[in-house]
C-alpha cells in the first residue's frame, strides 16, 4: 500500500500531522508493507529566496493578525505539537522560502533518504534554535549530510535552481488536481484522501479501509497471454 | 500513477513484455507522472545458487520436453524479442538461480537505479554472451557497477544472503496475495491487473484506464481538520 503525503517544511500542521499519521502507522499490522512517499507543497510561493522573517511579524503583515494574536496561535500549535512528543519553539522562529528544500527532498527521494530528510527539515526548522533559512545554503548542506546525502550533490543542487525544480512543480499540479488546497494531504493508494492533522484515530481508520480495499485487480487484456510460471513458459510453437 | 511489474531475470516473456509496456508508456501521454517500479519473482527459488545449467538441459529434464522442442521455443521466443527490437540468444544461455538479483534490484530501488539495473540484467541474460550464473559474483558487480552502483556496497549485499532478502519474500508473498500465478505481472495503481506479455495496445488501453479513475479520492475525517493553506493555517485559539 503507497500513502502520499502532500507537505511544507513551514507548515506546523504538516509537522504535528505527520507525527499522528506515524502514531497510527507503528500501531497497523501491515505497517512494513506500508511505503510513504513525501510531495512537495509550498504554502508561499511567491517570497522571494531571501526573504526571511520572524514567524510573528509574517503572521500580523501577511493575515493582519495582532501579534498577540500570532503568538497565541503559536503558543497553541507548540501545546499540539508537545501532545504528540514533538519540540516546538513557540518563539524566535523564522518563515521564509522553502523551493530549494522540496527540490533537497527530491534528490533525497532518490536516493532512499526523503523520510530522513523531511524529519531532520520539520526538526530544524520548529524544534531548533538556528535557522533554516538564514544562512541557508551552509544549514541545508549540514542537515542533507545527517540525512545520509553527500555534500558534493547537495550544494550541487542548491546551485542549480533548475534541479528537481520540474519535480516540485509537478507535486504541486497533482495536489491541486486532487482537490487539495491546503496541507498535509495524505492519500492512500490514490484512492482515499485525508486532509490536515487528524487524530490518529482517524489515519488508523483510513489505513484499515484502504487495506481492506486492496483487491481484487480487475483483469486487462487476454487472459492467455504469454507469461512464465511454474510450469515454464507459454511458448507457441512456430509453424 | 504507479505501475508495479513483477518479474524474473529468467523469464523470457518479461524481458518482452518490458519492451511492450515500455512501447504503450512511451506513447502515452501522462508518462512524465507514471512512476514504474520492479518486483521480484522467482520462477525457480528452489535452484541452489550454484546449480547453473543451460536452458535446453534445465527445459528437458525439468518439464520433459525433447531437446528439439526445448530448442524450438527458444527459437520461438527469439523471434518474439526480435519483434520488438531486442537481442536473444536463442542457444547456449544459462539458467540459474536468481534471488540474489532480485536482492540487488531492492539494493537499486533505494538508489534511484533499479530501471537501470533490472534493463542491464535482462540484457545479459538474455543477449550476452557471458553468462550471468557462471561467475556470478563478479558478473552482477560488474553489471551493477554499470547501472551505477558503488561496488563496496554491491559486494557486501552479495556476500550477506540476509541483506534484501526479506524485501524480496515480501515481493513474493504480495504477488500471491495479488493473484499472480505467472510473470511478468503487471499492476496499475493497485486497480488494474495485466498478466502476461500482452501487446503494447493492451498496456496503453490499461494505462489510459488507470488515469480516467484517478480521482475524485473519497475523503476520510472531519472536513474541518486542521491545515494550513494560502489563508494561514487554522488555529485554535486557548482558551
């Protein structure tokens, strides 16, 4: 069974999400035939790559909230992420542009590194002090590295704007064209959509209804065609 | 769109059947979102890894048929990978035990390089004349190596027979689960099945199927959950 999940690296949602999906993972007797693929979303397209700032000045300039206001929420998204064993720092974090980490993600898709990679990001980004987009090529290297990348092929990529940049755009025109206007977004075998952090309850709910569903396939094509079993292969004698 | 193909380097009718897959996907027009992925099945697990005979000899004395008949299918199997612009040498192959290909196809699946692997495979057992059974270390190195491999890692997976060998059970016990008897096997998006070598037609018909039915998913949870999107991302105020 294949789950997608659609997501940002500046997304708290995505992040406290990804944590109740992985509750209700660990708990699914058939978790080890469970493959997770993480799709790029970027809630900001349009910031520009240095343009980075304090999470509470981009919440009053960007939505008009007071900055009580968005340190309220803050402080709310750091008690649900505290109740799912995740650090949040409720203060001091940064917001900024996150094209070249799904373009990082993707290299590290290949290379059977992207759940690694998007933790060590989610980690960084809401859990540690320095921030990931100050400074950003140094800190980026130094977290693909962690995740098991090799430096040479990161900065190579983060040198490149074009690299995995037709990747990411194609996650983006999959969400949209599967309904999705806002993350996480998890899907089940193209079949089933979740949309947002749902109580673990809810993923449990909808990996067990997705596994239920797995077969039968509906047949396609002649049903004598040629194959090999354990009987050899079907071979018709020339004439 | 996924497409899963289950198959063996022994097996004649995949190393065609790839080729005609391969024909539909690349006229099809969404092939930039078709993700193919390999899976292993063996036709022959109870081989031991040094037991390596020609394919005429294993034909008679496994299923009975005379020398002339095991030499006309070979023929007949030559003339069907012909058809589709393929190399076969139809005398003097090797048949053997292939498991730990099939652990080395998980090796490259990780890497980003198991469509290399599994076309450079098929190639030498099928159309080369050194054999892929004899010698067999230094010959899947090699090979490996030339589907961009490192040969350290390739070397330490074929000298550890537990490395990938569960992920190749796993692959097994999935086909059975899935109804297939016979390779190759082919599954689009866990919904369509296509046994056999089927005609390229076949495939492109399966493949425009699979992508009429994508969506809409059927959504799981509360509507109201817990996302961010292009407003922000919803917070609940503490109360």
């Amino acid at each position: 069974m294949r789950v997608e999940i659609w997501s940002d690296i500046a997304c708290p949602w995505c992040y406290v999400g990804k944590a109740r999906f992985e509750k209700a993972l660990a708990a699914f007797p058939h978790r080890d035939e469970v493959e997770v693929e993480h799709r790029s979303f970027e809630l900001d397209p349009g910031r520009a790559k240095g343009d980075v700032q304090p999470v509470i000045t981009m919440l009053t300039r960007k939505y008009g909230m007071s900055p009580q206001q968005a340190q309220a929420g803050e402080d709310s998204l750091g008690a649900q992420a505290a109740a799912e064993g995740l650090d949040y720092r409720t203060r001091d974090r940064d917001h900024g542009n996150t094209f070249d980490m799904h373009r990082l993600l993707h290299l590290a898709k290949e290379q059977g590194r992207q759940d690694e990679l998007i933790q060590i990001f989610y980690r960084a980004n809401f859990a540690e002090e320095r921030s990931v987009f100050a400074e950003a090529e140094e800190r980026l290297v130094e977290l693909a590295v962690e995740a098991g990348l090799e430096a040479g092929r990161v900065r190579a990529v983060l040198a490149d704007p074009d690299l995995y940049a037709a990747e990411v755009r194609a996650d983006e025109r999959e969400a949209a064209q599967l309904g999705a206007t806002g993350v996480p977004f998890f899907v089940l075998d193209r079949t089933y959509g979740i949309s947002g952090a749902q109580p673990a309850e809810v993923f449990a709910q909808a990996l067990t209804q997705a596994w239920g569903r797995r077969s039968p396939l509906a047949p396609v094509g002649q049903e004598t065609a040629d194959a090999c079993g354990p009987d050899g292969c079907a071979v018709p004698q020339q004439g």
